[in-house]
C-alpha cells in the first residue's frame, strides 16, 4: 500500500512537471485568457512571427455579439502582429472597441503566463496585462464564462 502511494504520487509530480515543460514549449502559442478575464485570444504562426485572434468573449446571452469600431464582429478579429525579436515578439496590437493602434511586445513570464504590453513610442511608456493560459470551452458565436 505504502509504495502505491509513493509510486502515485511520484507519478503525479512527474506528470505535472511533464505538462509545465510542455506549456512552456509552446511558448505563446495557444488560447489566453485576459486579464480582466472578458475575452480569449488565440496566439498562433503566421507568417514569421505571431498572430493573436479573438476566439471567446463574455456578453449576455440575448445580447448582440460585440463589434469593432467597424461594425465586424469582433470574434475571430486579429487584433495583433508579432515579429521575434529576442527573447519577445514586438509588433502592433489593435484595440477592437476603438480602433485605436499600439505599439506592442509579448514574452512569457518565468510562471507560464504571457506578458502583453502596449506602449506609445517606447515600452517605458505603456502598460503591462499578464494572461493566462484558456482552458475552458468556448460555445456558439464566441460566447465562453
């Protein structure tokens, strides 16, 4: 009994270091949640660097989906473009609701969250949001949460 507790629990360490090493493999690539947890972005390849799409969004279920300043349905918007550079992606982020363009970076953080930070000009000048990585389930028309 005793060593089937210790095999068990040695085989549970082992299998959540296995799952930290692979999400740190990843890197950015995969589904985000923000950080004020209202909607998911998917990072993926495209082209040389990095692309970010929103895939969830939190809104009423008899409410309208969200649109950007367009009027186009926000989900499966590419809101971001990333070139590596170093150890971190640099590009623009688009804010959906307003349109407005920033200057961006993103890198993951020594904890397996991803940094997201926009600035104007220079990083010194800009704001950090730290996301984590989305395991939910996102339904119909981008709704999750």
């Amino acid at each position: 009994m005793r060593n089937t507790l210790w095999a068990s629990l040695l085989w549970a360490s082992l299998s959540c270091a296995l799952s930290a090493a692979a999400a740190a493999e990843d890197g950015p690539v995969g589904r985000w949640l923000t950080q004020d947890r209202d909607g998911v972005i998917e990072v993926a390849p495209c082209g040389t660097g990095l692309c970010g799409r929103i895939v969830g969004l939190t809104y009423g279920a008899h409410e309208p989906m969200p649109v950007d300043a367009q009027g186009r349905p926000q989900c499966g918007l590419v809101i971001f473009a990333m070139q590596p550079e170093g150890d971190r992606w640099r590009g623009r982020i688009t804010n959906p609701e307003d349109g407005s363009e920033w200057r961006a970076e993103i890198w993951m953080g020594e904890d397996g969250a991803l940094r997201l930070r926009g600035y104007l000009g220079i990083p010194l000048l800009g704001r950090t949001q730290i996301w984590t990585r989305f395991q939910g389930r996102i339904g119909a028309g981008c709704r999750f949460g």
